[in-house]
C-alpha cells in the first residue's frame, strides 16, 4: 500500500467531523449497500479512525482496503473494494 | 427494507458494530414481530431487552394485574402500577424507552382457542408464563405453527431454558411429555424466587429471539440449559437424541386442540383473580 494510491470509487462517504466507533458504523453502512467487489471512498478525519477503520474493516472480512491517500495530520482517504 | 434515520444509526451503533448483526440484522430486527406470552419475571425483562435492541413490534400477553410482591423482578412494574394491567405497564415503560417499538398489550390469557390467532404473525415467541400448563400449550401451539421459541421456568435461584426450531429440534414435550401436576409449593409463590433468576433467564430469551431473527450464532436448541445461581453452576443436557414426541410427530395436526391440559391452562396461573395482596407467581 502507499500513501497516495488513488482509485475510482462506486460510492464516497465523506465522514469528516465523525469519531470512533461512528467513521466505522457509516463504514460498514455503505459498504452493506454495495455489490460485491465495488470500491467505497471514505473521507476521515479523525486521527484514530485512521487505523481503526481498515482494521475493523478487516477484522469483520467486510472488504479490503486497496488505497490511501493522507493530508499530513489531517485527513485521510481511503478505497475500500468490498468483499 | 427500510433505511435507517441518522438517530437510529446511532441508538443502535454497538448492535450494528457487531460481525453477526450490521446494518442488515438491525433492519431486520426494526421490522420484526416477537411475542411474549406472559408479562411478568420472565417477560419483564425479555420484553426490555427486545424493544431496547430495536425489536419493532412486541406483542405482549397477560391479563394480570400488578401486585407488590411482583416488583423485586417483574424490573418494568414500578410502584405506582400496582393495581394496573401488567401489559399496560409494560407498553408505556417500552414505548418511552425506545419510539421505534410498537408494544401490543393483549389483556388476555392464551388458551386452546385463542392462541393460534394470539400467536400468529410472529416471527418468534418467548414463553414466560409461570405454570407448567401454559408452558405445553405454548410449546405445542407453537410447534403447530411452525414459529420457533423458547422456554424458561424458573424457582428460588433456578432455572431451566430450552429454545426451539419447530420440526428440526426437540420441544418441552419430547423432554418432559406431560405437564407435571401444579404443585404451588414448588411455584415462586410458595417457593420463593429472587429476581435475578427470571431476570437472567429472560435476558436469554430474548437473546434467542435476537439470534433466531437476525441468524447470528447459534440457537440454545435441542439443549437444555440448568443454571442455580446460589452455587453460579450452569448445566446444559443433550436432549437431541430423544424420540419425538406426539406433538413433533404430526406437526401439521394441532396437537394442543385434543390435549388436556387441565384446568390450569386458562391462564398463566393458578388463580383467576389477581387484585388482592397475594402474589401470583413469576
């Protein structure tokens, strides 16, 4: 993974302003409104979020996170390819 | 299926966190019906614990009225209710704690010819009368309907649990085949019965029905559960390899019509009038 691996993405979640465990909650909210093999973009900007997010992500085998891209400090996108 | 609102993403946020549960399960729960026969030790907290989790429709039924000896365990009575019908305590403590729940309080008691209708249009049924009677009609009822359930009794600080899967699994009847005679010192009036015993037991059942709609887990079935809790020792006994009984083997025929449950299974216990000072059992 890099720090700046852009993709296309079938939907976008913009959770800016949103903590733990919430970014994770909309999270997998959206990804349940996928089909399989679809890419969600997830916008944060909660630091923790950062990690906990791809982790539950994939803890709960709900998809795999393909690409990141940061703001130093800041924000933090992700592209999520559902299972 | 419905979407969620904004405030129910984050009422039921911890739920829909869980692997087994998600957005899908929670939905599911909101437009699910469970019925629970009986509003008192057993169906407190059973009744509580499914409306907190977003159970959207609670059928509950009893024709009791609240007395003070009910409150130790029956946790939604309070002390203003006594006197009051136990299912209209029940809907107005639900309704108040969560807006998504819609409680039908049925001032009835289930017998042979109204419990088809009082149970149909259920997605599952939590038992929580008081007496053995009751217990077999609602087992058998439910068998015939086809709508999977649980079973508790509890006593002092016992307990006994069952679920079951009509058609897949064994019933209160194919453990115990006939309804044991009242016996009223072996009730929780005449035995006594501390809170936490209905109350743990309830907390099941309603977990069971939480699991049997949203599929997470696996049911308590063809097991039953034996916990004492003066010792903490909790027992489960395989029941699955025992033959089935006359309910299970033609379960397309109602069972429960030709039964004799004697005269006990009119109501969920023994006495039909219930506004004195006396309890009444779980």
């Amino acid at each position: 993974m890099t720090m700046d691996n852009r993709h296309s993405a079938d939907a976008v979640i913009d959770l800016r302003g949103r903590k733990c465990p919430m970014t994770f909650v909309y999270t997998k909210l959206e990804l349940e409104k996928l089909e399989p093999r679809q890419i969600l973009k997830v916008i944060l900007d909660y630091a923790p979020s950062f990690t906990n997010v791809p982790r539950s992500v994939e803890l709960q085998d709900l998809g795999e996170v393909i690409g990141e891209s940061s703001e130093p400090g800041t924000e933090k996108t992700l592209w999520i390819r559902k299972k | 299926m419905q979407t969620l609102t904004e405030a129910q993403i984050d009422r039921y946020s911890r739920q829909i966190l869980l692997a087994q549960i998600g957005g899908k399960g929670q939905k599911k729960l909101l437009s699910s019906r469970v019925t629970v026969v009986g509003a008192g030790g057993l169906g407190c907290p059973a009744a509580q614990a499914l409306a907190a989790a977003g159970v959207g429709a609670i059928r509950i039924i009893d024709a009791d009225r609240v007395e003070l000896s009910n409150l130790p365990r029956q946790f939604l009575h309070h002390t203003k209710d006594v006197g009051r019908y136990k299912v209209d305590s029940i809907k107005e403590k639900i309704e108040a704690m969560n807006p998504d729940v819609t409680v039908e309080a049925v001032r009835m008691f289930v017998d042979k010819d109204n419990i088809a209708g009082l149970l149909s249009g259920s997605e599952y049924v939590i038992e929580a009368c008081d007496g053995q009677a009751a217990k077999f009609l609602v087992n058998d009822a439910c068998v015939h309907l086809g709508i999977p359930f649980t079973i508790a009794g509890v006593v002092q600080f016992y307990g006994q649990i069952i679920s079951v899967i009509p058609g897949k699994t064994r019933c209160l009847r194919c453990l115990f085949r006939e309804p044991a005679p009242e016996d009223a010192q072996n009730s929780c009036s005449g035995a006594g019965v501390m809170g936490a015993a209905p109350g743990m037991a309830g907390m099941i059942q309603a977990n069971e029905a939480i699991k049997s709609i949203t599929g997470a887990g696996k049911l308590h079935a063809d097991k039953l559960m034996i916990f004492n809790l003066l010792d903490c020792s909790f027992d489960f006994l395989d029941i699955a390899s025992l033959p089935a009984c006359a309910a299970c083997a033609r379960p397309q025929e109602p069972f429960y019509k030709t039964f004799d449950y004697g005269s006990a299974v009119t109501v969920c216990h023994l006495r039909p009038e219930s506004v004195s000072g006396r309890d009444s059992g779980v």
